[in-house]
C-alpha cells in the first residue's frame, strides 16, 4: 500500500516516508513498514496482513502497485485519493476520484460475484467503479475480442478498460456486436488518464447481419455439447431450418445480447418455436434466459423486454 499514518496521525504517502520511521495501517491501525529499494516502486507492508481488514479485501503485486502509483501521479490535477477507507462498505479502491468514481486494478482473475459484489458496494454509497484490466490478459483474434466471463462481468458504460504497465497505456475496449462463443467486435482507444476523470459514455449500437461463419461457429459448438437437449440443433430440427438457409431476423446481432449468456442464434430460435407453436410464455422464456454477472447488467425484465423488441424489429425489417 501507498499510504500509511505517522505516529502523530498524519497521513503519508510512500513518497514522503522516511526508512526507520514508525508507520501505522490507516485502517487497522496495526505497524506497517516501509519498503524502499532500486527494483521494489516505494510501499508500506503489514508486519502481519491477517490482522487487517485489508488481508479480506485482497493482495497487490508488485505490477499492481506501479500501475496504481503511475496513475495516482497522472490524475494530480483533480481530486484524486490513494487507498482511501470507505468504512461504510469496508473497502478501499485503489484510487477514488472526486469521492464520485472509484478505480480498481483487477490483474488477478476472481469471481464475477466478487466483482458484482464490490460493485454493489460502491454503488450503494452513489459512486462508480471502473475496473482496469491487464491488457496482456485480453484475447484478440481474427478481429474479435474474446474476453473471460470474469473480464466481461467487469464492463462499464459497455467496455472493458485496462492497464499496460509495459507500455504505460490505458485503453478502452468497447464491445460492440456478440458473435457467438464469447466473440465480440470491438473499437479500441487509447485514453489520457484524465479521461478516467471525465464522462465515458456508452453510443447506442445498432443490430448488424452475422455473417455465415459466426452462424456454423454457433452450430459447430452446440454439437461439441454432445446433448440431444442443446436448445439451438432441437429448435433448428423441429422447425424444420437449414442452418445454411436461415432466416435473415435469425441472423443479426443486437445490442442486448451484451447482457446475456445465450448465442445471438439460441435465443432467437427460441422465440421462433415458441411462436410457430403457439406456445410463448413469458415465464417460461425469463427461465430460458440466463444473464450474465456483470455490474452494469439491467433487470431481468429490462432485459427481457429489449430482447422481444429487437426480435420484432428484426422480423418485421426482414
């Protein structure tokens, strides 16, 4: 950690301690020791970590540091705190920008729970939380990001942002269209650490025509599933389709499809059956539906809601 307290209360950054000075936990008041070298970035450590709160909250690498100092020092000119105690929520972003945004470096991979978890806490005290990646981790191939269920369940404002201590460089990955199997199409940006500071909106994204690869992809994985049950091949089969000859509403991708586990494809076909059966019941279709864990994701009705929309539009353009 970057800051600790001096005997007298003070707060100090690592920046101004001195070796063979007493330092004590912001939080848990406990003695901390300051660590200084020609490779290590400037810190404080915790004799003990488990007697703080922060042993709970979770541990820093040496990358984690830099990146965390680097931009503290790159966000001077606003109103900008290191390793700030929310006793509210017992938890301490990395940086918390004008008490109204909070910056979190996640490197390590956890749980998306645990990221909705820590969101929900910022949230409730009316602050936003942007999680900043490790952009070596990010997967880019044939034009696609392809992120992790624990990297997406960190988009904000429908991106993912991260961090390259290597290059010194904050970029913004803003997912675009779901292609299947966890593919997405992407802009990518380079941003000024200000920008973290600033508004970061989200452009409305228009549905687009997937193009028969992503189409036989989807089919292609739903036969490695090996289950006479798998949704998308039950509904291709006793609706009687042609997976190379579908129907165009099948075959585009829409916005709220962001927020969903299902293939663009699965749940389309769903709605087909329903319909051409007669049978489309909206609780049935809410239990089809699986939403992703993510901080962002909207209700399951609003979501739900969009998803008819788009399938109506797309039926009735086609």
């Amino acid at each position: 950690m970057f800051i600790a307290h001096d005997k007298n209360g003070t707060r100090i950054t690592a920046k101004e301690a001195q070796k063979g000075t007493y330092y004590f936990c912001p939080v848990c008041g406990s003695p901390v020791t300051f660590k200084s070298g020609s490779v290590k970035t400037p810190h404080f450590s915790h004799h003990r970590i488990m007697d703080c709160v922060r042993y709970l909250y979770k541990k820093e690498s040496l990358a984690h540091l830099d990146a965390k100092h680097t931009l503290y020092l790159a966000l001077n000119r606003h109103p900008v705190a290191m390793e700030y105690y929310l006793k509210e929520i017992e938890q301490i972003p990395d940086l918390l920008i004008d008490r109204t945004r909070a910056l979190e470096i996640q490197y390590s991979t956890i749980s998306p729970e645990l990221i909705v978890e820590r969101s929900r806490g910022y949230h409730s005290l009316g602050m936003e939380v942007i999680w900043l990646l490790d952009e070596a981790a990010l997967r880019i191939n044939a034009g696609c990001i392809i992120p992790t269920h624990f990297q997406l369940s960190t988009v904000f404002n429908a991106s993912l942002f991260s961090y390259s201590n290597k290059h010194g460089r904050l970029k913004r990955w803003t997912l675009l269209h779901h292609r299947g199997g966890s593919r997405y199409t992407y802009t990518a940006e380079v941003l000024a650490p200000d920008a973290l500071a600033g508004p970061l909106p989200a452009a409305p994204v228009a549905p687009i025509r997937l193009d028969q690869d992503d189409i036989r992809r989807m089919i292609r994985h739903a036969r490695r599933q090996k289950s006479r049950l798998n949704p998308t091949l039950t509904f291709l089969y006793q609706l009687g389709l042609d997976p190379e000859n579908l129907p165009a509403h099948l075959c585009h991708s829409v916005e709220a499809e962001r927020w969903i586990m299902n293939p663009p494809l699965e749940w389309k076909l769903y709605i087909m059956h329903a319909l051409d059966k007669g049978t489309f019941d909206w609780n049935q279709f809410s239990r089809f539906i699986r939403l992703r864990t993510t901080q962002q994701v909207p209700d399951r009705q609003t979501v739900l809601r969009s998803l008819i929309d788009a399938y109506k539009s797309l039926y009735i353009s086609q």
